[in-house]
C-alpha cells in the first residue's frame, strides 16, 4: 500500500485504494451480504413480507441437509469436480512439460495457438461441438464402430459427456500455471537428476514435481471451481442421472422461484469452494501469494 | 583402476554449429585429464557427450572399453559437476548428496549415514540439514562434488567447477580436487579456460580451439614444446615473429620477416620457403641497453612486476609488443620505460611452428 502511494503520489494513490474498495464493496461484499440475507430468510409471499413469520431461520439449508436427492446430488458434484480437477491434470501436465521443456519454441507456440483457438469461440458453442460428437448417432460412434472397438453404439452423454466436456473447457486454465512452473525450471537440474541415475517418473517425482506445485496447486484450484460452478456442460451432455448443483440452484432460483432456497444453496457450494482452496493450498504447502504470482 | 575415457573420431553437430570436429584422445583409467579452452570451443559439448546428454553425430564413445551408444545417461558410470553446480534448491544438503543413493534405493539410515561421511569428507560435517540456499559459494562447490562422488562413478566429470571462486578459495579448492583425485583415484576430466588451472593440476592437458583439438601432453610438454601456433600464444605468454623460412639445418630453422632473421628449434610441419613463425618465451629473452649482434631494438614501455619475476612490455621498431621476463635479483638494473632495449634469445629456447 505505500509502495502504491509512493509510486503514485497521495492523490492518485488515494484514488485507486478508494475505487478498488468500491468495487470489492460494491460487486463482491454486497451481493454475497444480500445472498447471505435471503438465504436466512424463509420464502414468503408479498403480502407476508415484513409481517410476524418475516425472521431468520435456517430453514434453507436445514431443507439441503434434509433433501435426499439434492444432497446426493451436492455430494456427487464436489467428488464429480474433483474427477474433472484430477483429469484435467492428468491430461495437461504432460503437455505442459512437453511444451515447457521438450517443444523447439516454434512447436510449442503452434500448440498454444492450437489449445487457445477453440476458446475464442463461446463456451455454449463449444460444448454444443461436443453435443454433436458424443451423440448416439455421432461421429464418435460411428468411427468406433467402423473401427469394431465397440458394436453397439454408446450412449456417451450423462457422466462421461460431463466429463469429457469440462475438461477440455477448463484445460487451459490447468495448463498456463503448470506451463509457467515448469518453464522457471533449470533444465540443468533435470540433467543433474539424470546424471544421478533417476529414472523419468523419479525425475517428475522429485524435480519436476515439486518444482511446479504452486502451478500445479493454482491449476487445479481454479479447475476446481469452474468445475463446480460449471452449468453448461451439465445441462448439455449430461443426463437426468448427471444432474449438477449449480443446476439445482439456477431451478430454485428461475423455476421455483425460491430466492430464497437458492440463495442458501449457492453459500453452500461458495463455502466448499472455500475449503477446497484452502485445502488444496495446505495438500501443496504453497500460500496464497504463491498462487497470485 | 577406475575406467578409462575414449573418443574415436567424435564430431557434434547443432544444426549448422560444429561444436566439435572429428576428434579422438585417450584418457587413462585414474588419469587427472583437464580440457582447455576460449570460451566457445565446444569443451562442455564434450563432456556432455562423455555424460551420454547428448549423442555425437558420427563417432563413438568407450568408457572403460565399452561402447556407450544406445546407453543413456542415468546408465553411465559417470558423475558431472555442472558449470552451474545444479543443486536441488528444495532438498536438504543431505537429501542432495544422497539422492544418488535414493535413485539405487538405499535404506533412508543407511543413505543418511553415506552422507554425513561425505560430509566429513568435503569438511562440512553437521551442515546436512541446510538447505542449499543457506550455504556459501565454496560450501556449494563442495556439496556438489560430494553429490557426484556419492554414487561413486568411474569417471568425474568437471565442468569450470571453481570459476564462481575468489582467487584464494580457488587456489584451495585446486589443491583439495588434486588431493580427492588421488585419495579416490577416479578418473577426472576436468574443463577450464584457465591455463595456469590445467597446468597446475593435471596429468594431461587436452588444448581445444574452436571445435578442434589442438594437443594433447602433459603441462610441461604443452609448455615447452607446443605443437601449433594456437598452443604457444594460448599456454602462457609469448612472443610471436611470423615470416617465412629460408632454410633449416640440424632442426634448426630460420625464419625471415619484418623482424629480421631470427632461429628456433623446428616444428614437425615447417619447410623451406614456408609461412611460419618463431615462438619464444619472456623468460628465454635476455634484456640488454648496448646494441647486440643479432638482437631486436625496441623501446621499454614498462614494468609490471608480478611476484617472482617482472615482466617488461616493449615495443619494437615495426610497431610489436614484445615481452621479456626479468628476474627479481635484476630488477635494479632493469631499464626505465623509454629507454632503447635489445632484446635476444638463443634458438635453443625458440620454436618454429609452421602456420596453416
Ligand atoms: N544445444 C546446442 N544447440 C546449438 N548450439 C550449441 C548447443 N550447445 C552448444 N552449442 C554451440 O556449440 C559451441 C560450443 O559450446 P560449448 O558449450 O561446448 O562451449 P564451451 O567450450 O563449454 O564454452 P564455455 O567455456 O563458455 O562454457 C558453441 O558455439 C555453442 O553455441
Ligand atoms: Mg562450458
């Protein structure tokens, strides 16, 4: 904060601080206050609002706790984002080291250039594309048959469409903190390692690895949360059996017409958010500065 | 008797960069072997081809008489320290010294114990649990030597390990790796564009220039008999009269130029009518104020004493610099700067390399 004066003089110091605070009181701080504030009220009609039965109550979310169906389905999107979190690693932390150290330069621009591409077209869009290719009479069935993997097509759409489609959504905010660990690494040291006698999974294991946590742990926060929140790929490749919270939450909110309901739902996915951060955080013994950067 | 390094007809190609061109030496199970260089000249190329990091483009490699192609590089008997030390910075001093031994899955007792002996052995017994960062540079220096020895390879690798040294912690660490060399008897290929480095510590010294090999002997061969021009100006100081070569008697040749005549001992390529020059030391000149037959008028320029002797700058009438040694007990007889010098030597002490 001094620094920020110094660098800019009291006037303009005192200028940014003030519109920062507004915003964070304005579009962050307000709108989870008035959250908290309907979730602790009960949904009323008009005419009651203000009247003897207008106090709070926890009744919104004793009604998740209370709900079999929603809480499975609640339970079922955090283990389901963990999944897409883990997969998403899995799939991009080899490319993320091939582009890091492995690529010429040139190869590994033209891989950004063909990662990054698709996502200036709309999520929505994006994931219609994947609508088209896991359906029943799509081209994935079909060249799986031609291929005679499989001989009777397969519904693809419900868990696996889910998925499959966030992570290829989500794959780039995994990949640039993962690329950006992995490139700050010496490759002297790969070397040094090799030199010893490791073999490559150990050279991962104990070089690589703990070299590029902080992104690792960044990747897999952010994959996290945009997993959980994600409303797109569910409503579109998943089934009636792949419901996601975020879908219930937007039905309370737009169908059911429960602010209130709603509300109470959302704080609860926000504060699993909290701890899985929180908690990532402490797995990968990085801070959050750590992550900032 | 630990194993011996050769290189058969190795070259190394980046792209279009010949790193290393068509060369072949020999080293000795046990043998302190330095390569020196310029910056450039393709000294870590080579021990990076030695290490197996890198595939030479023709040629092959043997370690002690065996074939390394197609042997990758955590399968050779060999242990680099890097130019940069390369340490882990997230382990543990200990945890760096023994991840050799983790690699060979040693028992975690049995690796910490190894460790601590090495300790013992590069004298920084109880820093184990330091990490790198918390170390000075020499303590680095040291950690990284014993993280190579751990594993307990045939054949050292080292590469410029002391240039990051002061003066004085390099002088020390010269006379430590000389005394671990022969306590271990490792073989050691040692990399350095410091001369006076090679010279002082080596069994052999291999002289490369640009991708070439130029020779290979021991320090005072090098010294006293360089076999090409590149040698003689690099290993030590010394004074250059280039021209051509009217005749040669006895292994004696004479060399016409700018200078005058002047003779030395020949070199194995010099003939008549050829372009060569004659090399001759600082200390093999003899310095005189009266007008000699057969010497070389130049004027003093000055004196920078340098310890054990004083090494006169001079320059000659054709416009050469010029330096001749004096010795201490000379010095107060020694000419001021401007002064008009003579300045001979006898061909004994010169040699005639023919230029290529
Ligand atoms: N991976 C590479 N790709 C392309 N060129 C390379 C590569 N490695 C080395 N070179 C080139 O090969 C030549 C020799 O390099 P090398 O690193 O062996 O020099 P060196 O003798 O160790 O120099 P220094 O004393 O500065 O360390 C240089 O011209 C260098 O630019
Ligand atoms: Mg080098």
């Amino acid at each position: 904060m001094g620094n920020l004066f110094a660098r800019f003089g009291t006037g303009l110091g005192a200028l940014i601080v003030g519109l920062v605070a507004a915003w964070l009181v304005s579009m962050v701080l307000a709108p989870n206050l008035m959250m908290l504030d309907f979730s602790l009220r009960p949904n009323l009609m008009p005419a009651q609002i203000g009247g003897l039965d207008d106090h709070y109550t926890l009744a919104n979310f004793a009604a998740l706790a209370g709900d079999p169906v929603h809480r499975v389905i609640f339970l079922k999107t955090i283990w389901a984002s963990a999944l897409v979190m883990v997969t998403t690693l899995a799939v991009t932390y080899p490319i993320a080291y091939w582009m890091a150290k492995v690529a010429s330069p040139r190869a590994a621009a033209l891989a950004v250039m063909a990662l990054i591409i698709p996502f200036w077209i709309n999520e929505v869009l994006r994931t219609l594309a994947w609508y088209i290719l896991l359906a029943f009479g799509g081209p994935l069935n079909a060249a799986l048959l031609w291929l005679g993997i499989i001989d009777q097509p397969v519904r693809w759409f419900g868990d696996f469409g889910v998925l499959a489609g966030m992570v290829y959504a989500y794959i780039l905010f995994m990949l640039f903190p993962i690329y950006n660990s992995i490139s700050t690494l010496d490759t002297v040291q790969i070397e040094a390692a090799r030199n010893l006698g490791a073999s490559t999974p150990r050279i991962h294991w104990r070089i690589v690895i703990p070299h590029a946590k902080a992104g690792i742990a960044t990747g897999c926060v952010f994959t996290f949360m945009l997993a959980a929140g994600s409303y797109v790929a569910p409503a579109l490749l998943g089934a009636p059996g792949s419901r996601w919270f975020t879908e219930i939450i937007y039905n309370w909110f737009f169908e059911g017409g429960n602010w209130n309901r709603g509300a109470a739902y959302a704080l609860v996915l926000l504060t699993l958010y909290m701890l899985v951060v929180l908690a990532t955080l402490k797995l990968f013994r990085v801070n959050l500065a750590d992550v900032a950067k | 008797m630990s194993h011996s390094v050769d290189l058969m007809d190795v070259e190394m190609a980046f792209g279009g960069v010949h790193a290393v061109r068509r060369l072949s030496a020999h080293v000795e199970g046990g043998e302190f072997f330095s390569i020196l260089g310029p910056s450039g000249c393709g000294k870590t190329t080579i021990l990076r081809l030695i290490a197996g990091f890198i595939n030479p483009t023709a040629g092959r490699v043997l370690i002690g008489g065996k074939d390394m192609a197609g042997i990758g590089a955590d399968r050779r008997p060999t242990s680099m320290i890097f130019q940069s030390l390369a340490l882990f910075p997230l382990m543990s001093v200990w945890e760096n010294i023994a991840f050799g031994l983790e690699v060979r899955r040693m028992p975690k007792a049995d690796r910490r114990r190894r460790a601590e002996e090495l300790l013992e052995l590069i004298a920084l017994p109880g820093y184990g649990d330091r990490m790198v960062h918390e170390l000075s540079g020499g303590q680095k220096q040291r950690v990284a030597i014993a993280r190579a020895l751990a594993v307990e390879p045939q054949v050292l690798l080292l590469d410029e390990p002391l240039s990051a040294l002061d003066l004085k912690l390099r002088q020390h660490m010269r006379a430590e790796l000389r005394a671990l060399q022969k306590r271990t008897g490792v073989t050691f290929i040692y990399i350095t564009h410091d001369q006076s480095e090679a010279l002082a510590m080596s069994d052999r010294v291999a002289v490369m220039s640009a991708g070439v090999l130029q020779q290979i002997a021991t320090p005072r061969e090098l010294y006293s008999s360089p076999a090409t021009p590149f040698v003689a100006k690099f290993v030590g100081e010394t004074n250059e009269f280039a021209g051509k070569v009217s005749r040669t008697v006895d292994g004696i040749a004479v060399v016409d130029g700018p200078h005058g005549s002047f003779a030395g001992r020949a070199g194995d390529e010099v003939v008549v009518g050829g372009t060569a020059a004659v090399y001759v030391r600082p200390e093999a000149v003899t310095v005189s104020r009266e007008a000699r037959p057969d010497s070389l008028e130049a004027r003093a320029d000055r004196i920078e004493f340098e310890g054990a002797v004083a090494m006169l700058h001079a320059t000659s009438r054709e416009g050469q610099p010029l330096l001749a040694a004096i010795p201490n007990q000379l010095l107060s007889r020694a000419p001021a700067a401007g002064e008009t010098v003579w300045l001979s030597f006898v061909p004994d002490e010169a040699l005639v390399l023919a230029h290529g």
